[in-house]
C-alpha cells in the first residue's frame, strides 16, 4: 500500500469516527444574529475576559472590532486589549505555549475560525455542557467533547445568572465568534439585498427589451400584425 493510499483510509477512517461520534450528541440550536450589535459587543467583553486568556483569533484585529461593532477605539483598549499593544494588532494570547503545553497537554487552538468549522451550534451547545468529574485533573467534564483539556471557565457566570440569562451570555460569545469567522459577512448580506433588488429590476428592463427585439422576429417584418 502507497503512501497516498494508507492517508486516504486513515483520513477516511478518522472522518468516519467523527461523525459518527458527532452524530451521538444533540446539539441546541445557537439562534445566533450576527446583526445584533449589543449582542455582538457583549460577546466581545465575555470572549476577551474568560477566552482571551488561553485562546487567539489572531485573524481578528482590534481595531476591525471597533469599527463593526461600533465601539470607539478608547473603549476597545480600555475593556478589550489586554494582550496586545496597538489596535492594528491582531488579536493574540499572552500565554506562552510552553506553559499550555505543560498545564493543559496542549497549546489551546486559535478560535478564528471555529464557527465555521464547528458551526455556532456546537460552540452553544458545548459551553453549555459541562459537568462534575472529579477524575478529571479540573474537576470537569463536557458531554459534547468528552475528556475536553479546558476547564469550565464560565463557571462564574453559570453561578451568578440564571439559566436563561446565562444561556444568553453563551449565545452572545457564540454570535461573536460567527462574526469573527467571517467579518465581511456583515456587509456582504446587507449587500446582497440590494443586488438581489437591483438584479430583480434588471430581470424586468431585460425582459421587456427582449420582447422590443424579438417582436420582428415573430411577426416578420413583412407581415402586418393581428
């Protein structure tokens, strides 16, 4: 067997367990808007104090932020910049990947683009799925990722809200990484319904001068109509 053909199986397989794991565990639906600028902001403020610490979106940069989310740049040094230096800078972890590796087995994955790997119903699902584990070296563990290396770090807010209110806190951390996934998709929808409109007129103009050109064709120049 050639190289090429033991990556396919193994990649086939390794998909294949995937799957049918993934297809084991329901998942809730996120009901995320990305155009929901309070929501949007408040992820922010969440996602850069309990996920900042171990976790990147390095495709992201502060000041991109500010300008979507309608946050003046004061406000995003302020309560959003506690890594980097400069509001053009993308956004990063201060955490060194050598203590990751050695407290947590791993360097914690950037978060770029994990709503559009995952999709924004697993993020909401799997904040919302911790459990006690005492065999665990954090004391917990998650249903959606079982033997998860990160620590429940909501657990403040689970304690101090109420169910719904905290199932809000997660759908707005959700939400801001489905805009984080994608910024341009803020602007592209809102775009999209102008072309749409605009592309629908033009049906019409174009319609009504094909039946301006084609009418001779039908009825022949030499011939008189009905």
């Amino acid at each position: 067997m050639n190289l090429t053909l033991k990556i396919i199986v193994i990649t086939s397989t390794f998909l294949t367990i995937n799957s049918f794991a993934a297809s084991k565990v329901h998942l809730d639906q996120a009901n995320t808007d990305i155009f929901d600028e309070a929501s949007l902001q408040n992820g922010a403020k969440l996602f850069m104090n309990f996920c900042s610490g171990c976790h990147s979106i390095s495709f992201m940069r502060y000041n991109r932020i500010a300008k979507d989310l309608n946050l003046s740049e004061e406000l995003v040094v302020k309560n959003l910049m506690f890594a980097g230096k400069k509001t053009g800078e993308a956004i990063t972890t201060a955490m060194p990947n050598e203590g990751a590796s050695k407290w947590f087995g791993g360097v914690p994955p950037d978060l770029s683009l994990v709503a559009r790997s995952k999709g924004t119903d697993w993020i909401y699902t799997y904040l919302r799925s911790f459990y006690a584990d005492e065999s665990r070296i954090f004391g917990v563990n998650n249903k959606v990722l079982v033997n998860a290396s990160m620590p429940d770090v909501l657990w403040s807010l689970r304690e101090s809200q109420s169910e719904s209110e905290f199932d809000n806190s997660v759908r707005d951390i959700t939400n801001f990484l489905d805009y984080v996934g994608e910024p341009a998709k803020l602007i592209r929808l809102k775009l999209g319904k102008w072309v749409l409109l605009f592309l629908g007129v033009l049906f019409i103009l174009v319609y009504m001068l094909k039946k301006e050109y084609w009418k001779d064709v039908k009825y022949g120049v030499w011939r008189p109509r009905d």
